[in-house]
C-alpha cells in the first residue's frame, strides 16, 4: 500500500532539495551517493527514495525548482511599460536577488547535464527558454538591429550577459563592496554601451 502525503510534504520535500543540492556542489554529481544524501539530511534511505526514486530524479527537482522559481519572479518583474533600459536593469537584479542564497542550486544546474534523461533536458529547457526571451525582448527593444537577418546578434548579445549573471557566484561576495543592485547597474551598462559599438 502506497504512503500517504504527510501535511508537511512540501516542507520536508524543499529541505532534502537544500541538503541535496549541498551535497551535489560539495561532492561532484557523480560521487554523492543518496545514502550520503540522506545521512546529511538526517532521514533514512527510503524515505528519500519516497520523495525523490532515483538520483537522477533529484538532480532533475534541484533544477526544476531553481529554474521555475526564477522563472515566476522574471514573469512578475517584466514591465514593458518601463523605459528599456530600467526594464533591462529590473530584469538583471531580479535574476540576482534570485540567485541570493541559491549557489548550491545554481552549482548542479550548470554541471548536470549528463545526468539528465532527453524528457527531462527538454523540460528544463523550455524554461530556460522562457527566462532568456525575457531579456532578448528587452535587447530587442533598445537596439533593435541585433534582430537584423544578415547579422542575427541578439542571442549571443543576450547569452553574453548570462554569462555575466551565471558566474557572479564564483566571486561576490555578500557585504562586500559592491551591492547586487550595484553589479545590476553594472552589467546592464556594460551590455547597453558594448551594443551600441557591435556593428
């Protein structure tokens, strides 16, 4: 007989995801083993096995949690009643303040690919999707030549200021010097003046 859902469920569900995203960033995705999980989580094996039946199936909730709780705060954020470049910049400290407190996720997000099945790669995808056209809408906006036929830069534009926001975990530092508002203002500068020499 199957069990039923305690009322705590969610609960307990978003702290293995913590623990378990922990446990992937520290230990490598091919080394940490669900016993290990689940002695971190202080809950035995087949209870995180009732949760989560496979490693690859955890791996997958790390992600999809991460992504759509991105996703739902950038669906919020976007106003495209807003001057472009301050739609642009809301956009940037949002995907920030996102990423706050979330680098264990943001670690097996970006390192978890081989343990992911096609389903769930397309999945994950079609998210990812929806985070970027949130900012390419914005490019688009202010320089819409990127969309041009002949030299198609919007993508790489775009991609080129994840890549600014994707790896702010390798070096800020919280109390530092420099504010998430103040790296937001940052990178949407560095984009907005770098377009306007892309010929």
């Amino acid at each position: 007989m199957a069990r039923t859902r305690a009322s705590d469920f969610e609960e307990k569900q978003h702290g293995l995801l913590l623990t378990a995203a922990n446990v992937f960033a520290t230990q490598g995705m091919e080394k940490a083993s669900m016993s290990q999980i689940a002695q971190e989580a202080g809950v035995s094996k087949s209870l995180l096995y009732h949760y989560y039946p496979s490693k690859g199936a955890l791996i997958f909730a790390i992600i999809h949690s991460h992504l759509a709780i991105l996703d739902q705060a950038l669906e919020k954020a976007d106003d495209a009643s807003l001057p472009p470049e301050a739609r642009l910049q809301k956009l940037v400290i949002t995907v920030l303040d996102s990423y706050r407190g979330a680098d264990d996720q943001h670690k097996v997000q970006l390192n978890a690919g081989p343990a992911l099945s096609d389903e769930q790669k397309a999945e994950i995808i079609a998210i990812e999707r929806r985070i970027v056209r949130h900012f390419s809408s914005a490019l688009k906006t202010i320089h819409p030549k990127l969309e041009d036929p002949d030299r198609p830069l919007l993508m790489p534009v775009t991609m080129s200021l994840f890549g600014m926001m994707n790896w702010v975990y390798m070096w800020f530092k919280e109390g530092g010097p420099i504010s998430r508002e103040d790296y937001a203002r940052v990178a949407t500068t560095l984009i907005l003046e770098g377009v306007k020499k892309v010929k």
